[in-house]
C-alpha cells in the first residue's frame, strides 16, 4: 500500500544506542537540552537545538506508525533528552503508542539524571507501566574532577540519585562510561569512582566506549583541563579497563564494550562472566606490551 505521507518526519541527524538499531525511532524532542558536554559533538548544529516535538505532531506519527508499521515491537524516544518532557506528555505518548501501535513490547529513551529530579518514583513507576521500561544514561564517570572537566553538570551523587530512583520504578538502567576519560593524570580516579558509582547503582546493562574525538572535540576538552590532558593510548587504554573490571561488584550486569571506538571487544555477565574478561585484557594487555595499538576497532586491530 502506498502512503502519501511517511509515517516520522525527522529532523537529522539522529542518534540512537546501537542496541536500537531494529528500534522505531520516535523524535519526540529535537537535541539536547543540556548540550555542553565537551567531549560530545551530536547536537551541535543551530538547527538542532533542543526543543519539544509539537504534540500535535508526535500524536499524529504515531498513529501513522500504528498503520505503516504494525510490525514494530521496540520504540526508541529520541532525540537526546526524551526524558526532559513533562510526565503528562510522556504519559500521553505512551498510552496513545499502546493504543494505536499494540505490537510494542518495549519503550526506551536517553535519560539526562536531571531529567529525572522532579520525577517521583510513583510517576516514574506509571511511566513503567505503560511501557517505559529501560532508560540509557551516558554516566560518563563517577569522579566529580572528570564530569566537572566534561561540563556534564552533573556530579557522583546526582548521577547516582537519578538510577537509583530509576531501579526503585522498576524501569531498567543501560549506563555508559568512558574509558581513558581522566588523561593520564586522573586515570586512577576515574576508573576507582567510576566502579563505586555501578556498585552502588547495580545496574542492568552496562557499556564503555573510549573518549575520541571529532569535530574540534580534542580542544573543547583540553579547555575542560586546563591544557593539562594527555591521552591514554591503546596499552594504557587496556590498563585502565582492567582496574575497571576487577574493581565492579555487580550481581548480574550485562556487560559490553563494542562501540567502533573500542579496540579490545569485551562481552559478558558481571560478575558471573569477570574471571574470563580480566583474562582476555591480560591477553590483550601482554600484545600491546609488545604492539602498537590502534586506538580505534576501524583501523584494523
């Protein structure tokens, strides 16, 4: 069948996690609404600042997706800050995906922890209920000396908060942390703090990627230290990741570093799964001993 209109009108580009990638993505906000984060160029163009999707406009995709797409069972709210709607809206989204797209089994979005200051757990529970159940959340790092340099504007305890309230609702935690993120100079303290922050939170799915950069990102997060950040490189990369993992306490967190920028893929269960990956980094850590390492999987390693 033929349609005259398609059934979500983007405004590019898009961003979704890759565990996404056979996700709708549903663009209920345009961007970022914090959007200073140095080490991230995503949103960075005028037309990208961060706004609400006119409701209107959000109702009417979804029941366009309701009859276009029926097959659909994973929804992902983009853009980067879903999560920044009222629960009213977020609410009216839900209940009218569940309406007219009831093939749907699983609602997420990218979460900001501010977003989730003035959400109660009851109201973050009933999100859960009408199918809201996993948030990914770019942590980035425990240590309050790393997130002050990215200008996350965040800190230890606010991140912590906002999982926490989270887990309490029931709604499952994908948390993101950024390996070589400190510079040689507060390396240690970023995996030590990084590691307190997922023992304490517990989370369902846990992800590192490695800190690159693009697009002048290199001389916004030297700003962030003051000029006095060296980066880690590939041996050091792995060192890190190591003090990372023997570090976790985690019950039953699904584990995996595989984004592109990832030279070292790790997949596993922690803890269930830790004795094997600090194996397979030690394996790593002796080559790039003795080898160059490139600092990204595309450049062949």
């Amino acid at each position: 069948m033929w349609y005259s209109q398609p059934p979500v009108e983007y405004i590019e580009p898009v961003f979704r996690p890759p565990s996404e990638a056979d996700s709708l993505i549903l663009q209920v906000t345009n961007g970022c609404s914090w959007n200073r984060c140095t080490f991230c160029d995503m949103y960075t163009d005028d037309h990208k600042r961060f706004r609400p999707k006119a409701e209107d406009e959000v109702m009417a995709e979804i029941v366009r997706c309701g009859q276009q797409l029926p097959q659909v069972q994973r929804v992902f709210l983009a853009d980067g800050d879903a999560m920044a709607l009222s629960v009213r809206r977020l609410k009216a989204i839900l209940q009218a995906i569940r309406e007219h797209m009831p093939s749907v089994r699983r609602v997420s979005a990218y979460c900001l922890p501010s977003n989730l200051k003035r959400k109660s757990v009851e109201e973050l529970s009933e999100l859960r209920e009408l199918g809201l159940t996993l948030i990914y959340m770019g942590a980035e790092s425990g240590s309050n000396t790393v997130l002050s340099a990215f200008d996350k504007g965040e800190t230890f305890d606010t991140t912590a908060e906002a999982l926490l309230k989270a887990g309490e609702a029931g709604i499952k935690r994908s948390v993101m942390l950024i390996n070589g993120g400190g510079g040689k100079r507060f390396s240690e303290e970023h995996t030590r703090e990084s590691a307190r922050l997922v023992n304490l939170v517990q989370p369902e799915y846990l992800a590192t990627l490695v800190l690159f950069f693009r697009r002048g990102t290199d001389k916004k997060v030297l700003a962030g230290y003051d000029g006095d950040f060296q980066p880690l490189n590939g041996l050091e990369l792995f060192q890190e990741m190591r003090m990372l993992i023997e570090a976790t306490e985690l019950k039953q967190s699904i584990f995996r570093s595989d984004h592109v920028s990832n030279s070292l893929v790790l997949k596993g269960t922690l803890g269930r799964d830790k004795a094997r990956m600090l194996a397979e980094i030690d394996q790593a850590i002796e080559y790039a001993s003795q080898h160059e390492i490139p600092l990204y999987r595309q450049e062949g390693f």
